[in-house]
C-alpha cells in the first residue's frame, strides 16, 4: 500500500444497490467488481478504480444511491 492514499468509488447514477461484492479488509484488484447497481431493469457493475484494500463499505443491498454517492473507500 502506498502511503494512506484513498480512493472513494462513487456511484455515477441514481440507482439501487443490488449486490455487495466488497468487505472491509478484503484485498481487491483494479477492475474487481465492488457493488452492482440496479436501474432500469439494468445491472451495473461498480469496478474497482485501482487496486487496494476496501477500506470502508458505505453501502448495503436495497439502498438507494445518488449520483456522486460514495459506495466504497479503498485504500
């Protein structure tokens, strides 16, 4: 891990969370998929920006998310 940088992953929709595929202490890779979103009838998957340590899970399935919402903190 380099220095105590953090990456908020934040929904780009308004949507629901479907799934949460992200947990506290868990390693992930850039690319990993961290929540999937619901819209429309229509999945969409919340990558991981970079590789890290999920730092904080901000969110649980059936919320209801904004656009901007910070879903997931890795650091």
């Amino acid at each position: 891990m380099r220095g105590c940088h953090m990456a908020e992953v934040r929904a780009e929709i308004a949507a629901n969370v479907w799934q949460v595929h992200a947990e506290v202490g868990a390693t992930v890779a850039e690319g990993d998929e961290l929540v999937i979103l619901e819209s429309m009838k229509m999945e969409i998957p919340v990558p991981a920006p970079s590789g890290g340590t999920v730092v904080e899970v901000r969110v649980k399935p059936e919320d209801q998310v904004q656009e901007g919402d910070v879903l997931v903190v890795l650091g």
